[in-house]
C-alpha cells in the first residue's frame, strides 16, 4: 500500500497538477480524525505521513505538568513521569508519543483511498471553472447534446457540458441533436456540485464577438462598437465609432459587397442588422441611431436630459417608430435616451407648446429671483434697524 499511495501521489501531481503537499496534509488530518474516532477521541494526537516512503504514523500529545496539576491523563504527563523519560523535560514542554496502532493499515489505506479521490474531483471542478471562466463573454462553438423542459444542453470542447436557458435561445431556432453550435458563454458559477457554465445566443455581446471574429479592424480595436441593442433573431443595431479619420467605420463591419456582415446574419439565422455610426454629436447620434428614417430635427426635453422628441417627415413617420415600435425601441436602448417621434406637420405646435413652457419656466424663475431679493431687502433692514435702534 505505501508505494502505491506514493505512485497515486506521483500521478496526481504529474498528470492532473495537484500539488501534493496539499493532498498529504488532507491525508494527515483525515488520519487523525479516523484515529481518534475509533481509538480514543479525547486525545491530542497528530498523524504524519512520510510522502517518499509512504510510511503512516500517529503520535499522542501531552504536555508536561506538575505532579499536583495533573487532570487528564489523555493530554498531560506529570513532571515524574517526563523527567523518567528525560532529565531534560520542564513543565510546558510536549513530549510526542508513537502510538499508531498495529492494524492501522487497513484503516489508513482506505482513508487515504477517500482523500485522493475527493482531492482528485476538487482538482478536476476547479480546474474546469479556472478554464472557462477565462471563457466568460467569450465565444465557443458547442455541440447540441439534448434538451428538458428547463435547459438546452451543450457539449463543449473537453467534454464539458453547459446550459442554455429558454431565454437565451433564439425564438427563431430549433435546435437539434449534433447541431454545432456558435455560443456566448455568459455566466460561470462554482457551486457546490461543480461549475455550471451558462451560454447564451440572445445575449447582445454574441454580436460583438461574431464581428471580432469577421472584421480585422473590429478585432484589432481599429474600429470601437460602442453599443449593441438587439431583439434576437429579428434585428439588431450597432453603433461604431473609429479614431481614423480615413476610415469608414460602418463600410468596415459591412465588407466588400456585405461579405462581412452577411457571415454575422447567415450565423445568426437571418437576424436583421443596422449598423450606424457613433458621434461626439448627442443629436447627431440620436438621428443615425433611427436609421433608416430620415430625421429633421432633435428637440432635448429641458426637464429631463433622458428624453427627447425627433422630428421626422410625414411620408418617414412609420419607418422611423418600425415594426410594432421595433425601430424606435432599439434606437432608444442604442442611445440610452426615451425617444418620442413626431411628423414635421405636428412640430409647428410642439415648438409653440415648448416655447410656452419655456417663457413660464424664465417666468417662474424670475419670480423667485425677485422673491429671493426682497426677502433679502427685508432681512438686511431689520438687520440694519437691531444695529441702530432709535433713542
């Protein structure tokens, strides 16, 4: 058993990295605990295991007390006794008995069996959740293995299986067994029966990744996407932006002929995609971003500097709200700003109304100014009056 246990510890620390030193203290306390449990649990013992010759041996603790002192034979030796042992021994001191038992063995090696093979899975789950979490926001293509009534299971490289929520698969997707798959991994949990890798299809950054993996420029940061709204598996709007000024930003994702962003919508089955440009310009951004749609105008609401009226022509009115709002909402996530859009025939009255609301908002604000002066008058006279009382 000794030069077994020796060679399992070899293997462990050459073929799956684990040091060794930590298994033989998990080995040294699970000694002592079965030791104790079958001999005499009130002792102070300690176990030791030599890892070059696989030799196992248990000591007894007790500490040296004087003769009238003594209380538990289990745990303290008197000054007699020690000093018979050695003239050297003082009060305070520990003196290490050997008392591992003759049939020790038997018990030893099936501990030992149990603490490499719990060593062996710890090192396994931590090894694949130190790997995949480096994966985290990261693309790996999968292979569809099955699916329940909660998850959609993925079989990833090195035989690691990951899940796929209902909210995370594509609406437009049927997925079938053996189907490889490109997929997000968007979440890497270590619970307590091992990691759990989440992967996704819907998650906005898949298409990030998938324009990393199709545009040069994307990939080394030449062109930035700043912002990704999407309605998976419909459509998806992306905003770009570039440093180079000799650079088309959008025409970079797009491709020659749209080869680049025609790969980006066949992997995500058809899904509609608008790329517009990102400016310093709020305005400016806020009219790309409504792209297709023509924009006239863009008025900031001056009491909420989250919202903002765009001004479209008539004949523009449906194509810029979309589908169901769809166009209008995107736009809205893209931009951070809630956007209401009117036709031009309505701006005349909007701009009236807002100019009203203007001159009473400068109205009211002036008022209080001259509130604000007159109690101040007030104040400072009979500040002056207290300072200079008449006789």
């Amino acid at each position: 058993m000794s030069k077994e246990l020796v060679q399992a510890l070899d293997a462990l620390e050459q073929e799956r990295g684990i040091d060794r030193t930590i298994v033989v203290e998990a080995l040294e306390d699970a000694l002592k605990a079965a030791y104790k449990k079958q001999y005499n649990a009130n002792q102070n013992v300690e176990a030791t295991f030599d890892d070059k010759k696989g030799k196992m041996t248990i000591k007894q603790i007790k500490t040296v007390v004087l003769d009238d002192d003594l209380l538990d034979p289990d745990t303290e030796i008197s000054l007699t006794d020690a000093t018979a042992i050695n003239k050297a021994y003082e009060a305070g001191d520990e003196i290490r008995f050997d008392v591992t038992p003759k049939d020790f063995g038997r018990m030893a090696a099936q501990t030992a069996k149990q603490v490499i093979v719990q060593k062996m899975r710890e090192a396994t789950r931590q090894a694949v959740y130190d790997r995949y979490k480096d994966y985290e926001g990261e693309i790996i293509t999968g292979e569809v293995e099955r699916q329940d009534n909660r998850f959609l299971y993925v079989m990833l490289p090195g035989k690691q299986e990951a899940v796929m929520t209902a909210g995370d698969q594509m609406p437009t997707e049927h997925y079938r067994m053996r189907d490889r798959i490109k997929v997000l991994v968007s979440k890497v949990d270590d619970s307590l029966k091992g990691p759990q890798i989440f992967v996704s299809r819907t998650a906005p950054d898949l298409v990030k990744r998938l324009f990393e993996q199709e545009v040069p420029e994307v990939y080394d940061g030449t062109v930035e996407i700043v912002s990704v709204a999407r309605e998976a598996g419909d459509r998806s709007k992306i905003a770009v932006y570039t440093h180079d000024a000799d650079l088309d930003p959008v025409g970079a994702l797009v491709g020659q002929r749209g080869a680049r962003v025609q790969a980006v919508v066949t992997e995500l089955g058809g899904e509609h995609m608008d790329i517009v440009e990102w400016v310093e310009d709020e305005a400016q951004y806020i009219a790309n971003a409504l792209n297709p749609a023509e924009v006239t105008d863009v008025i900031f609401d001056p009491e909420n500097d989250q919202a903002v009226t765009v001004i479209v022509p008539d004949d523009q009115l449906s194509l810029a709200i979309g589908k169901k709002g769809q166009n209008a909402r995107l736009a809205a996530r893209l931009t951070g700003v809630k956007i209401d859009i009117k036709p031009e025939s309505e701006a005349a009255d909007l701009a009236v109304s807002m100019d009203e609301a203007a001159d009473d908002a400068f109205d009211d604000a002036a008022d209080e100014a001259a509130d604000t002066n007159i109690d101040d008058s007030v104040d400072a006279m009979v500040d002056d009056d207290s300072e200079n009382p008449e006789i």
